[in-house]
C-alpha cells in the first residue's frame, strides 16, 4: 500500500494502455481526486473491501484519501484526469456538488453516444496541459467543469446483469473480508464460504485482482485502522485489536511498512498538517 503525500499543483491529464502484464506495486491513495475512464477494454477497480469491474465507457470518480488499486486481466484503453477539490469551487461554494462525492468513490457508465464527447474533451485536456500556456489553467479548469456537466447530464449506473456478473466467488470473499475484518479470517473459513478449494481460491484470488488474500486482507484492516487513528483517541493497542490484528507489535511493523511511519507518527503528524491546514497565514 502506498500513500502519495505531495500534492498538485494544476489539472493533470493522461491516456495510457495496459495489458495482463502490467502490475501495480500495491494499493494507493494520494491527496487529490482522479477521474479514472476505460476508453477500451476492460478493468477490475478494487476500493475499500470491495470491487468494480469497469467496463469501455465506465468511469470512477476516487475521492483523495482512498485506497485503491487496479488490476488489468485484460488490454485496456484508460484515461485518467487528476484535479484538486479546489478547481471545483466558485468562491465557497463546489461546482457540481452532486457530482464531487469528498467520501467516497462514484463509479458510473458513459452511454456510448455520448463517449467520444467526453473523450474529445479529456484528449484536450491533455493537449493544454502539453502546451500549458499562460492561458492554459483556466482553459483547463473550463474543460474540467464541461466534463462534470457531460458526466452528470448523461451518465448511468452500471448495469444490473454486471453487478449480477460481479458476484462471483472472488468478489464473494471480497464482501467476507470488508464485513469481517475485525476478526480472525482463515483461508480454509473463507473458502469454505465461497465453495472453493482453499488453494483454487488463493490462486484465483491472485489472478483476478493482482494481489493474495493476506495483502487484501491487511490493506482492508490497515484502511479502517487509519480512520480509526485520525478520528478517535484510541491507544494504538486497542486501534490494533479493534482491526483484526491480534499483534500490536505485528500492526505496527504493517503499518508502517504501508505508510513510511509507525501510526503515533502518523497520527501525529496528520493533525499538525491538520492544525496548519485551519490556520491562516497573515504574514502575508
């Protein structure tokens, strides 16, 4: 798992292919938003315990601060566009609220008459920021809001014979794990409720999504500890227990290899950003 602390400085925009070949070294999150969109091919999104697969014309809005990774069985066409919350305002107030979801992420499905409308439109975001003149931040901000208008005026939720396809007993153990990762789960426990072998399932668990079933897990448990560690005074002891890890000690070294720091630090750190972020600067 990997957390990208810097952040952005403008809107950012890219195309790239990738096959079954390609893997990302593990799960991120970073400090702005990114608007994923499979313009070919397909792809398997994995957030927060569960999953998505998308689909030519599907798109994921994901939200800074959430864990996700992407997995590719297949080629795939993909275009991503990186922004800050703030190109969304108007003075205080967001443009498109009900497009920005600051919590979590929106999957949806661009109907095909509409695709190369918001293609067109992600392609010349890409060009501005290639040419990326005096003239291009607005221009680019302007792009941006056109596509939010595209995707709220035209986009549907993903099909019902998808969700129905998705339910298989990969994403079965998927919905196990994020309904019960605060407690003990053995592969024999989770194969048993999928109907699997236990080595059928941990071999397909790997193929599907890219990464094995402890790493899952521990991603899913090390997400809800972190909550845990900003929005309560809990000892670390006690985060630990309450997320599944029996090992204080064993935490601490997970955690710390996901995140560069041993949870006080990262606790303590994450409000004096906080403390920083509320007070003004008016040496200026």
């Amino acid at each position: 798992m990997n957390i990208i602390e810097e952040n952005i400085g403008r809107i950012y925009a890219n195309q790239a292919s990738r096959n079954a070949d390609y893997r990302m070294p593990s799960p991120h999150s970073h400090m702005y938003f990114e608007f994923y969109y499979v313009r070919s091919g397909s792809a398997g999104l994995y957030f927060s315990g569960s999953a998505d697969k998308l689909e030519a014309g599907d798109f994921a809005l994901i939200p800074p601060g959430i864990q996700h990774y992407v997995h590719y069985s297949a080629s795939c066409i993909r275009m991503n566009c990186y922004f800050n919350f703030d190109e969304f305002m108007d003075g205080t107030s967001p443009f498109c609220p009900l497009v920005i979801k600051p919590d979590r992420i929106v999957t949806g499905r661009i109907p095909e008459g509409y695709r190369p409308e918001l293609e067109h439109t992600l392609e010349r975001i890409i060009a501005e920021g290639r040419l990326y003149d005096d003239f291009s931040t607005e221009y680019m901000k302007l792009l941006l809001r056109q596509m939010a208008l595209l995707i709220l005026r035209c986009r549907t939720k993903i099909s019902e014979e998808a969700a129905e396809s998705a339910a298989t007993p990969i994403k079965q153990a998927e919905i196990f794990i994020s309904e019960n990762y605060s407690s003990d789960i053995t592969l024999p426990a989770l194969a048993e409720h999928v109907g699997l072998s236990p080595s059928y399932l941990s071999r397909r668990f790997k193929q599907e999504t890219g990464i094995g079933i402890k790493e899952f897990i521990n991603t899913t448990r090390l997400e809800k500890a972190e909550k845990e560690l900003l929005c309560t005074d809990h000892r670390i002891s006690d985060v630990a227990s309450n997320n599944g890890f029996s090992d204080a000690n064993y935490f601490k070294d997970c955690f710390r290899k996901a995140y560069g720091c041993s949870p006080r630090e990262y606790r303590k750190t994450r409000a004096e950003n906080n403390m920083r972020e509320r007070v003004p600067d008016i040496s200026r």
